[in-house]
C-alpha cells in the first residue's frame, strides 16, 4: 500500500496530461470562490482589527477604563481618585479626541485622526504603541506631536516638518518630532493616529484639566473590586468599561455589514462549487474510464478510492491557493477596507489585517467544494462490479435525466417557493434561508425550463427555420446533465446578483430619502472637520459673527444644531438634538412605531426620546415606556415618544430635544450651525456670506445642503458598496466560468463535429449549431435566475434591512434583472463563439480517429 501510495502522484499524471486544459479549469472554478470568500474576510477583519491593535496598542497592561461620556470629557481629578481604589495598580490619564490633520502649506490631503494626550503615569501601563514612541509618548516634548510612518506618508510630511491641526473647530500649527515606523510599532505604523503630552494636547483641543479617559490596570483577582469603587468614582457622570471597549463596540458596530457581505461570499463561494463540478462533468467520461480500467486490471476499491481523493485534494490544494492569492489581490486593489461610515465613529487606521482563521477558513471551501464536485467518482471507485459499460462507452455515463423525476423537481421547486413566502410573513429573522430556499429551488426548475426550451426549438425547427436548429436540439438532449449543470451556474449567479443588488439598490433609494431629509432642514450648514464629522457629532463653540447674520436680509433665521455618539448598552448610537424653533425633528418616512405629530411635539416640549427600533428592541423599550439614558450630568429618565429606522447608522440613533441635551451635556457648544436664507437668495450666494462672517483662526465647513447632501451620501454609502463589488465580480466570473466550461465541452466534441463534416455540413453551419447550443443553455439559466433573482429581491430586501437597520424604500429591480440576463447570456455566448470556430474547423477525418 505504501507503494501505491507513492504512485499516486503518477497516475494521476497518467490521466491528467490528456486534458491540462480541463483540469486547469476545474483549478480556476475552485480559486474564484475561494478568492471571493477571502477577499471579503480580509475586509471585514481589517476594519475591526485596525482598531483592536490601536486600542491593545495604547492600552497595554490595562484590563479598564474609566470613560467620558462626550468629548469634553470628565475632569482630571478623577485619574487621581481612580488610582486610590482598592484593587487598583495603575491609572494612567489621557485624551482622545477627534481631529483633523494636513500639510502646513495646506497641499495635499487632510486625514482624519486621533489625538492622544498621555504623561509620564502612562509609562505604567505602556502598550507597544507607548513603547515604540519612546515609552512615554515624547512627555517631555512641549509643543510637537508624534505619529506613524504611515500617516506621515500620506501627509507627505516628516520629522521637522509643520503641520496644520484642526480640533474642537479650531486651527493650529504645529510640529512633527518624531515619526515612527514597523521596525518600532508593527502593524501600528498604519495607524490614524498623533500623539502629544497630555498638556499640549488639552490647550489644542481647549480642554484644559480635561480627560477623555483613566486607563486602569488591576492586581490579580481583583478586578471586580476595582470595577465597584471605579463606579463610586465616575459617579454616574463616566462610564467603567474594560479596556478594550472601542474594539467591542466597533465589531458590533460593523456586524451588520459583515454578515451581509459575508452571505454574498458565501454565493459566490457556491456558484465556485458549481464551476468546478462542471469542470468534473466535462472530463467525467475519461475519469470514469480511467477508473474503470485500472478496476479491470486489478486494482482494489481502496485503492481507487484513494486515487479519486488524491485527484480531489490535488485540484483542491492547488485552486484553493490560487484562490487565497488572487483573494489577496482583491482585497488589495478592489475591495475597500475602510468602509467611510465606520470611520464616522472610530479611528480605522490603513493596515490589512489576514487572520489565520480567514486563510484557513477559505483554503478548507476550496478543498470540501472539490471533494463534493468529487461525489459521483468516489460512488465508481466503491461501486461492487466493475464498470465495464463506461469502459466502453464514447459517451458520457449517467449523462440523462429521467423523464419521470422532472415533474417532481417542478414540484420541489414549488414547495421551496412556497416555504420562502411562508418565511417572508411569519419569520422575517429567517429571510436569509428563504432566499436560499429560492435559489435551490431555480436549480430544481432548470430541466424542466430546459426541457420546454428545447421542445419549443424542436417546433421551431419543425416548420422549417433550420436544420441546425434541430442538430443543436439532439446534441443538448445527449448531454442533458451537463447542459443542467452549466445553466444551474448562470442561474444562481443572475439570482443572487439580481436579489442583492436589487435590495441594495432599494436601501440605497431609503437612505438618498432619509439623508434628503436630514439634510434638507437649512439651506447652508456650518460643522466641524470634514469628511470623519459628516455626521455633524463634533462640537465646537458657535462664533458670535455666525448669530449675529440674522440681522442680514439675505438670512431667515440662524439655529444651533447639537449632536454626538453616546455608548448605550453596547452601541454607539448617534445622537440627534434640534431646538423647539428647528426643523422638523423626526426625518421624513423614517417612523416605525408612534405618531408622528405627538412624537415631534413631544420632542419639543422636553423629556422624551424618540430611538430606532434595533435599538429599542435591544434596550427592551417600547412607545411609551421610561428610558434610563446615562448622560454626561448622570442618568436621564425620557419616554420613548417613538421608534425610526437606524437613519443609516447601524448601532442605532436617539433623537432628543435641543433643550434636553443642552441640560444633559452640560455645554452651550454646538455641533452645527443650520442657516436658512431669505427667499430668492441662491445657496452658492449664503455659502459666501456665512464664510465671510467666520473667524480667521476657525476651522469650520460651510457647505450648501446639496454640496452637505452628495457628501452624506457619498461615504454613508462606502459600507454597502462592497454588496455591488461582490456582485459585479460573481457576474463576471460566473460568465466566464460558463464560457470557458462550454469551450471545453465544444473541444470535447470534435469528433461529433467531425461527422457533421463528413455529412457535408461546412465550417459556419457546424459553428452555428455550436453557438445555439450555448445561447440555448445559458438564455435559459440566466433567464430562470433573473425570474427568481426579483423574487428574491423581496426578501433579500427584507434581510438587508432587518440585519442592518438601514431605511429602505422597494422598487422590483426590472431593468437590473433584463441587463443582468442579457449581460450573461450574450457575453459568455460570444465568448464562446471563439473556441466554436476553431472546433467547428475539425478535419472530416477525425471521425475515423479514436478518443
């Protein structure tokens, strides 16, 4: 045995050097939807790591936190008391706040970052990121900041250089000391971040005194102490979270992009499947044949059996890692790994980030989708008789359909449409199985479709369109299995592009509606930062000039917006507050549950709260009830006046009375300035006189609603986007995979085309037969799909929306679907057209040849 063993490598050779070609394709159907599967993780994981590293990166030793509420943070007295808890080894103060940060000479870009203030008592907590600058951040700098490789890079800036920093709605100059590379941080050097003495980072962003966090460090089994007196300390003012709280809240924050992305993958990952088990058909004759000779010269069940496994992880191993590395290339020139929204709320640095478990996660599809294209060889190699009959066959084995069975996959198919309705009224948190119910059940459709395709060319042909049409007719029914097999993959491909892009495309006109509505409550808005603030989260203090524009005739009125992040029991939910004299406080079309005047009128009367659904359901609140709110002044206790969408932002949203959270904030600050104007004046002319009225030294946006508009929905879009980058690529890989699958069998049927020769049929009739068949097939399979792929909309739709939350508004995607169709069927039919005319060009002679 262990000889044999030896020889597997050989024998496989044996059979494998006859067909390079075929085998090379069944490599490449495995290796696109391995590439698909791992292009994804490797996007997903690098949102959420690049923050985990930042944060394990700064917080070393630390096991907690004692976090403000908002970004004027909690006073410094508190890093004090925190270190005379019980339990408590270590506290190191510090400020993160959000800020923007460009060239002096105000070329190139500007980069959203992170400004962290840390002093000497930071050393006693020090992660690699605190080591690698030095150990204690450069504290004994005045007036520099620190920052990664990376970051510098991008600016364009170096130690020594100048740099303009854009804080708290301010602007500043200021120094680079250090730049610090991979050989000192890792990973790190990818980073969004700058790094200050505590000091100097508090004058920057006007926080004097002022903390955004206390990192604690704990002895050993005393961490529950510590938590108890570390909330004695924060005194319902702060919040005491472990250390690592950012990462946990950005992986909840990003789930719902993950999971749908992630399902995508997986189509992909099927659609793969298929393309190999196609390749498998297309050569299935000769491997039969080759079992069953080395069966009729001796060889043992065991034996054969091992062989078909070797063959199968072969094609496995070596498509799989074909697959990882064209995955890597994906995800490295095509897929974003920042998605714009997160960045909203968290500082995602640059870097890729590929986890042992997405490599061993794709590599193991691509080895369990191989041995399953594997099934049917595995069945000969066991099988008790000898199967002399594909020994001797020309043709393919078991290559028919049984009449018979037809109606009864119909049936099946029909069975699994009604079950996906049944999901779609009474367990809407299961659509994602409806869906797939719907595509298996298209597949199951596909020989009867294909049946009554071919039926319908047989009367066509009957009444004297072509004679070929008929010859095209007989070769499909000859090799029906495979015909089945290749429209199954066009099928699923034009369904899941259909069903996914249709839904994204339905929550993208929901978002383009909400936004619109958002936005649309001034005619110019004034914020801080740029592209990270788009949120309008980021408060600064009002400029006096900004108020006193009412008294110009060309403004209406002039009102303070206010807005944050708040952590709420696990989310970071984005806070809206407008004042009683603002726009309508609850965005158009976006009310799940309430009424819709009380809730705006209760809003502005004070004392309630009107939260997206996700988020009521997680807090266990509904219309009506009493809602502990943990504010920066302490616990606020509100009455849910309704219930919205998420308004695009998946941890969820709080809308609140202006009133009500100038009390609970404790802050006269604004986090945007609404400005409508007078009746007649242009938008482009109010931007102009808001922006002559604003201080030298601000660092503030002023921007028309529709230039604030195209921005909002410009990068709220970036976690969606990927739904359509997955799309496009299935699409094309699908059409090529069918292509390339219909050239090998067009090879494989030389000899055919051989006799059509010898019959008098010249080279465009033989060619024509050929391109018929492949229109017939791959119309049919795209055509099923595109009809499933709008039922699937429905529910695909429903999915999306319940797993992030997002507005939707549905439209049946009719023109994505005919496209779609046309896309595949037409564009694999020529390409397919290629190979034909060469095949079809075959010597007469190669009739008389063998195999």
């Amino acid at each position: 045995m262990m000889r044999y063993l030896w020889d597997l490598p050989w024998l496989w050779w044996l059979r494998a050097r006859k067909r390079p070609g075929q085998e090379a394709l069944a490599i490449v159907g495995i290796a696109i939807g391995v590439a698909l599967l791992f292009a994804v993780q490797i996007a997903n994981t690098s949102v959420t790591g690049s923050v985990r590293e930042l944060t394990e990166g700064i917080t070393g030793s630390a096991s907690l936190a004692l976090v403000a509420r908002d970004p004027h943070g909690i006073d410094a007295a508190h890093a004090t008391a925190a270190r005379s808890v019980e339990g408590v080894t270590a506290a190191a103060p510090a400020l993160f706040v959000r800020a923007n940060v460009s060239a002096a000479d105000g070329g190139g870009e500007a980069a959203p970052v992170q400004l962290v203030g840390v002093d000497d008592r930071f050393a006693s907590v020090a992660g690699q990121l605190v080591k690698g600058f030095g150990g204690q951040f450069g504290v004994k700098l005045r007036r520099a900041l620190l920052m990664p490789r990376g970051l510098a890079d991008r600016l364009g800036v170096d130690t020594g250089d100048r740099l303009r920093l854009a804080v708290g709605g301010r602007s500043h100059e200021v120094f680079v000391s250090t730049v610090v590379g991979a050989g000192q941080v890792g990973p790190l050097a990818q980073s969004a971040v700058v790094v200050a003495p505590l000091g100097y980072a508090q004058q920057l962003a006007g926080l004097p005194d002022r903390l955004t966090h206390v990192l604690i460090a704990t002895a050993d089994g005393r961490e529950g102490a510590a938590r108890a007196g570390l909330a004695a300390v924060a005194d319902d003012r702060a919040d005491v979270v472990a250390s690592d709280h950012d990462a946990r809240l950005i992986e909840q924050a990003a789930g719902p992009n993950e999971q749908s992305t992630g399902m995508f993958a997986a189509i992909s990952m099927l659609v793969g499947v298929l393309f190999t088990f196609n390749a498998m058909l297309l050569t299935m004759p000769e491997r039969r044949r080759f079992v069953a000779e080395l069966r009729m010269q001796g060889f043992g069940r065991a034996q054969l059996a091992t062989l078909v496994l070797f063959e199968a992880l072969a094609i496995g191993v070596a498509g799989s890692l074909l697959g990882l590395l064209l995955g890597d290339l994906l995800s490295r020139h095509v897929f974003h790994a920042e998605p714009g929204y997160l960045a909203f709320a968290f500082p995602i640095g640059t870097q890729r980030i590929v986890s042992a478990e997405a490599v061993a996660l794709a590599f193991a599809g691509g080895l369990a989708a191989t041995l399953v294209a594997s099934g049917r060889l595995l069945v000969d190699a066991i099988a008790s008789v000898p199967l002399a009959a594909a020994y001797r066959s020309a043709d393919e084995p078991g290559e028919g359909i049984p009449r018979r069975l037809r109606p009864w996959l119909a049936v099946a198919a029909g069975a699994l449409v009604a079950f996906a309705v049944a999901i779609y009224l009474l367990a809407p948190a299961l659509t994602v199985v409806g869906v797939g119910a719907l595509g298996v059940a298209a597949v199951l459709l596909l020989p009867a479709a294909i049946d009554g395709a071919l039926r319908l060319a047989d009367r066509l042909a009957d009444t004297g369109v072509g004679g070929l049409l008929s010859i095209s007719v007989s070769e499909l029914r000859a090799n029906a299995t495979r015909a089945v097999a290749l429209a199954a993959t066009g099928a699923l491909a034009v369904f899941g592009s259909v069903a996914i892009e249709g839904a994204h495309r339905d929550l993208l006109r929901g978002l383009d509606d909400m936004q619109g509505s958002y936005i649309g409550t001034a005619d110019v808005w004034v914020t801080a930062g740029g592209d990270e603030n788009v949120l309008t989260t980021t408060p600064f203090a009002a400029p006096a000039a900004l108020r006193a524009l009412t008294a110009s005739p060309l403004v209406a009125s002039v009102r303070p917006y206010r807005g944050g992040f708040l952590d709420v029991a696990g989310h970071r939910a984005w806070v809206i507050a407008r004042d009683a004299a603002g726009g309508d406080p609850i965005p158009a079309g976006q009310l799940v549950a309430g009424e819709r005047a009380r809730a705006a009128a209760a809003l502005r009367d004070g004392g309630a709260v009107v939260l997206s659904d996700g988020l009521a359901d997680h807090l266990g609140v509904d219309v009506g009830d009493e809602l502990a709110l943990p504010t920066p002044s302490g616990t606020e206790r509100l009455r849910v006046a309704a219930t919205t969408t998420n308004l695009g932002w998946a941890p969820g949203t709080l809308l609140l009375g202006g009133d009500d959270f100038r009390r609970a904030w404790a802050s006269e600050d604004v986090s945007g300035v609404e400005v409508s104007l007078a009746p007649g004046v242009a938008p482009e002319q109010g931007r102009r006189l808001v922006e002559s009225a604003l201080p030298r030294d601000a660092a503030l946006t002023v921007e028309t609603a529709a230039e604030r508009l195209d921005r909002f929905q410009r990068l709220s879009r970036a976690g969606l986007d990927r739904l359509s980058q997955i799309s496009t690529l299935m699409l094309v890989a699908a059409a090529l995979a069918m292509s390339a699958a219909m050239s090998a069998a067009i090879w494989q049927q030389r000899r055919r085309l051989a006799v059509l020769r010898m019959q008098g049929f010249d080279v465009e009739q033989v060619w024509a037969t050929l391109v018929l068949q492949s229109l017939i097939v791959l119309s049919v399979g795209a055509g099923v799909g595109a009809a499933a792929g709008l039922a699937g909309q429905v529910l695909a739709t429903r999915w999306v929306t319940l797993t992030t939350g997002f507005p939707s508004i549905f439209s049946p995607a009719l023109a994505l679907a005919g496209l779609t169709f046309a896309g595949v069927a037409l564009v694999a039919t020529l390409v397919v057209a290629i190979p034909g005319w060469f095949a079809a060009r075959v010597s007469p002679t190669a009739s008389f040849q063998g195999d």
